[in-house]
C-alpha cells in the first residue's frame, strides 16, 4: 500500500477541478468539499441534503453533523451555491444524499469516490500516488501554507498530537518561508 501525498501544486489542483467540472457536478463537489474542508471520505459521501440545506432551502454555512463542531465544516460562498447546484440539478430531497449514486438511493461508495479522484489526477498529469486521504492532506498542506495555525489543522484532521499532523501532511520541519499569514482587510 503506497503512502498518499497531498496534491501542492495549485496548477495541478486547477487541472483537477476542470476536469471534473466537465465530467459531473456531482464529482467536482465531492472534490472541491474534500479539499476545501478536510473532512473524513466516509463523513464526506454520507452527506445528506437534510444536513446542508435548511427547511426554507437555503445552504447552510455550517454542516450539521455532530462529529464536526470542533471546528465546525463551514462551506464559503462558492460551495454553497455550488451545492445547491447540485441538488437542484440532481432533484435531490431532503432525505437524499448529496453524493447519490446514479444507480440507488445510496450513496457513492468510498471504491466509486477513489476512481473519481483517481481519474482526475491521472488526467492531469499527477504521477504520485493518489487516494482517498489526498483530498483531506491536501486541505491541510493549504491550511497549513496559508498560516493556518496548525493546531487548529491538528483538530480538523481529529488528530492526537500537531506531530502527528505534520506527519501526516508531510511536513517534516516547520519551514517558514511557506507560510503565508495573509491578511487582506
């Protein structure tokens, strides 16, 4: 079994994103929710419509699962919309899942989720290995890159120890010429 890495080069993460943003709004979702957010694959494809959208069929800014309040899964402005998207384009109902096989009213498996993934690495030209933990190491790295304390990474991830999280994103010494604390006020 190979070890994962996450994906750090913004061009190859772009590349990802039009690739599945042509194939399936559904599987871009499932992308941009996994790196934006770092959230467990099984957390991740056992998103129902009931958690993310309120009853007047607005997109909340926080999922409402309980395994995530500290922090709290926030979705900016883009995920927002573009789950709603994809509920309207997919004709979910509350009780759906958001990431809804096309096959039964359950959701994709982790195995479908890999090849998506998959997939879209292949096409665009990423040569190292590739899985399910890449969509939650690569929110981390970025997190982490973009000054993120990483103590707050550290309890995201629902880690033990920051050296665990180190370890885990592959930084193997705090080198601070990555990181960016960028304040834009």
């Amino acid at each position: 079994m190979h070890t994962v890495q996450p994906i750090k080069r913004i061009d190859q993460l772009e590349a990802m994103k039009q690739i599945l943003h042509k194939r399936s709004k559904r599987d871009y979702c499932l992308f941009l929710i996994g790196i934006n957010t770092g959230m467990r694959i099984y957390d991740l494809i056992n998103i129902r419509v009931d958690q993310v959208m309120s009853q007047a069929n607005e997109i909340h800014p926080y999922l409402q699962k309980s395994s995530y309040l500290d922090p709290p899964i926030y979705f900016n402005q883009s995920l927002q919309a573009l789950i709603h998207e994809v509920i309207e384009k997919s004709d979910l109902k509350r009780e759906d899942f958001l990431f809804k096989s096309r096959k039964s009213k359950a959701p994709i498996t982790r195995q479908q989720a890999y090849r998506i993934i998959h997939y879209a690495a292949e096409e665009a030209g990423i040569d190292e290995p590739i899985g399910m933990h890449t969509l939650r190491k690569t929110f981390g790295y970025h997190a982490y890159t973009n000054g993120i304390a990483i103590s707050l990474i550290k309890k995201r991830l629902q880690h033990q120890t920051t050296t665990e999280t180190r370890h885990y994103l592959g930084i193997s010494k705090i080198d601070s010429s990555e990181v960016k604390l960028d304040i834009n006020l």
